[in-house]
C-alpha cells in the first residue's frame, strides 16, 4: 500500500499550523515539518502545491524537497521515495507591509502522488 503522512520531526503527526497574529511586514520563524512515506511500497511520483485564499493580506509559504511551491502542481521527486523514507518541507507566513487589516486567513499544502 502507497501512503503519505505530514508528520512533525518528533514523528507525531502533524497539526493544523495556526501561526497567530502576524504583523504586517513580517513572516514567522520557519516551522519544519515531514512528509514521511508510511506505507510498505516505494512512491516514484510525488507533486504539490500551495493554496492561499488571498495574497493581498498574507501568504502561507512552502518548500518541500528543497522546491519552493506555488499555485501549480509542481514535481517533488528525482528518485522513488522508499517505505520509512522522508521528505522535507519548511513553511512560514508572510504579512506585507501596508497591509491595515488583518483577519483570519488561510492556506494549504496539497499533495498527491503516483498510485
């Protein structure tokens, strides 16, 4: 069986991130997280992407495998990920500067993979 868990380093798996009150012009410190191989098979297609409701006020940021993501399905994988095996992603919120309001916002990491 193929299957991918978003886990912190520790191995626990990984909660919403709610990155707080985050004033405008400035980012959150880099939180680390693993996208572990939890299944008994190798995966040799992995593809992401990053979904922002809204640029204008903040922006959800995520590398993963070294790949900064945007809004477009992008390849992750140059060899097949092996069963136990990790890749790892770094993300972070941003504000822009100028921004006068603030307000709950949201984004997400998207992943799927070869079955």
């Amino acid at each position: 069986m193929k299957q991918l868990q978003l886990r912190l380093p520790d191995g626990t798996p990984a909660p919403a991130t709610d990155f707080g009150s985050v004033p405008p012009g400035t980012s959150t410190p880099t939180r680390e997280l693993r996208l572990v191989n939890t299944g008994d098979e190798p995966i040799t297609s992995i593809e992401a992407l990053v979904v922002n409701d809204s640029l204008s006020d903040g922006e959800y940021r995520v590398s993963l495998n070294g790949v900064p993501l945007t809004g477009e399905w992008q390849p992750i994988l140059s060899a097949p990920l092996p069963p136990g095996a990790f890749l790892t992603a770094q993300e972070s919120w941003t504000t822009p500067g100028g921004v006068t309001t603030t307000g709950a916002d949201h984004g997400q990491l998207r992943v799927r993979y070869a079955q």
